[in-house]
C-alpha cells in the first residue's frame, strides 16, 4: 500500500462537474496506490500512520488538531515507467481487490475519530488543492 500525503489549505475532488468530497482549512490530501499484496491490516496501519502523522503546522497531527483528511484512490501510484515511455500498471491491484482496502483505509480513519472525505473510486476525478509548505511525504507498506 502506497500513499501520497499532502498538507493543504483546502482541497476538493470534482466528478462530472459535481465536488464529491472537500475539507477547508488545515488538512491531508491522501492519495491511496494498492498493490497485489496488500491487506486490511496494511489499511489499518496506513490509518494510524495518516491520524497521527505530524506534518501539519507545529509539528501537529490531524488527531492532535481535529484536522480533516480528503482520500482518493490512485491506482497510477504503482505505475512503472522504468522501461520505454508509457507506464506499465501491472503493479497495481485490481478494482475488486483495490476498492476494500481504500475504503478499509477511510473506514479505520473513521473510527479512529477522524472527518474523511473521499473522490468517487474508478473514476474520472479532478483534484484541486492548495498544498501547504508545500509538504509532501509519501509513505508504503
């Protein structure tokens, strides 16, 4: 399981002309990559990771603060381009093996008391954000 994490001002996730999901204010962009070998315990520890992670001003976490977190699936993080000039996708988990363990990633934030906001999985998604620092850390499992 990949993730790329970004702290951000604000950031929204359009599908079809119609926001899906945004947070204002101080928060985590959180786009989730899922690859063959992934497992829900993979998920859960992922969550803990992002609820604690202290990036957010101060060295603060989105548990310290309250801050909300925006979760998009994005199978193109296991995208290999070591070879020619197109991306190979091989390394990704397919939808039905993906699509749990995102929404498993969502659910464990949840019940560990944070606001989620989620894109819409398989998607055509148009991501906006305005990333704060800019921070960016990418974590994997």
């Amino acid at each position: 399981m990949r993730a790329v994490v970004q702290r951000v001002s604000r950031a929204s996730v359009t599908v079809a002309g119609r926001v899906v999901g945004a947070i204002d204010g101080p928060g985590l962009m959180v786009l989730v990559g899922v690859t063959h070998d992934d497992t829900p315990e993979k998920a859960a520890k992922l969550a803990a990771k992002l609820w604690g992670l202290r990036i957010l001003h101060d060295e603060r976490s989105c548990s310290d603060i309250g801050a909300p977190l925006l979760v998009v699936s994005q199978f193109t993080l296991y995208g290999d381009a070591r070879k020619g000039r197109r991306p190979t996708w091989t390394a990704a988990a397919p939808g039905p093996v993906a699509e749990p363990l995102v929404d498993a990633v969502v659910a464990e934030l949840r019940a560990l008391g944070a606001k989620v906001e989620t894109g819409e999985f398989g998607a055509d998604m148009q991501v906006d954000l305005v990333n704060d620092g800019p921070i960016t850390v990418i974590l994997e499992y």
